[in-house]
C-alpha cells in the first residue's frame, strides 16, 4: 500500500525508519550502508524531507545527523501510516485484547531502530495465555507478511534482562501499568 503511494523506495526506508521510532538518529553514510543505497540518492531523500521539515537535522562535529521532527503538525499521522504499513496496530490490539494480564508490550532490534527487516522481536511483560498468544501470532504474522518472535517475561526478568534487550532503546507500543510500576520508569 505505502510502496504504492511512495515510489522512492530510499524515501520509504527512511520514513520506516524515523517514524516508527522517533527516537531513532542517523547520518548520511550510515544510512547508505543499511538500506544498501547510493549516499546521492539517500541524501537527495533526506533533503528532500528535511525541506518538508518531516525531517530535521544538526550538526555533530563533522557529521549531519537526521530525526523526525515530532513537532510536525503530520508527525502523528506519518507515525499512525508508517505502523499500519507494518502492521503494529493490528498486533497491539489483537495483544492487549486476548492475551490475559498483560502490563506492558516492546518492540527491539530491528524494527526499535526503524529497520524493516521482516522480522519483528516483542517483548510481552505480564501473564500470557501461551494458546492465545501462539494463535494471534500466527494469525498476526500471516496478515502484515511479517514474523513475530516473542518473548514473554515477568517485571523482575525483564530488569535482569534489561542491557541484553537493550529496553532502554525500545519501542513502547502498549504499558498498562501506573507510572511508578513501569518497569522502564523505574529502571531508570
């Protein structure tokens, strides 16, 4: 659908990129070398988008470095399209929905750092039914054209596992818990 509407392919990656987790920070060649595209053609996109301001940069050292501009008044909606066109909306309400007492879901690796790779690590903090979930998954995996590989933890698993998820780089897409119970408010 989204490929459809945007034909450059190098501007598809980058908006993947930015606006599924606007934390995420990139330069130039470094970008170049994950998408496995030409610097010209990445830095005519990036251009291109930090023109539309969907897209702002500074300067560190030598380096321009690229974020989504959360401050953009489509910032929000690019955000909403980009995970439809992934299909972490349909995942986060099948999940949150059927699974039981869930607390808290994260998505890391890839797709936390904007790389649409096809393969989508969850982290689910909480009780899981296994049935449900293994169901939903597979139903889930068939619909977006992605795999879905969970892992399933309790509050305290998730602090010891805390520097090998690399949480604290995450995507939050669901917490259900106060403020001061979330396991990454606190672990901070």
């Amino acid at each position: 659908m989204l490929d459809s509407l945007i034909t450059s392919k190098a501007r598809l990656k980058l908006l993947l990129k930015f606006f599924m987790n606007p934390e995420t920070r990139g330069y130039l060649r470094e970008l170049a070398t994950e998408f496995g595209e030409s610097t010209n053609n990445i830095r005519v996109e990036l251009n291109r988008l930090t023109q539309a301001k969907m897209l702002v940069s500074e300067s560190v050292g030598r380096t321009v470095v690229y974020k989504a501009n959360v401050h953009h008044t489509l910032f929000t909606d690019i955000q909403n399209v980009v995970q439809k066109y992934v299909g972490i909306d349909r995942l986060i309400d099948d999940l949150v929905s059927q699974l039981g007492e869930l607390e808290a879901a994260y998505i890391i690796g890839d797709y936390a750092r904007g790389v649409d790779s096809g393969l989508i690590d969850l982290v689910l903090v909480g009780e899981v039914k296994q049935d449900v979930l293994h169901q939903l998954l597979e139903k889930t995996s068939k619909a977006i054209a992605r795999k879905i590989r969970p892992l399933v933890v309790q509050k305290d698993e998730l602090k010891q596992l805390w520097n090998q998820l690399d949480i604290e780089h995450a995507l939050p897409i669901w917490v259900n818990v106060k403020e001061e119970d979330d396991p990454i408010s606190s672990a901070l």
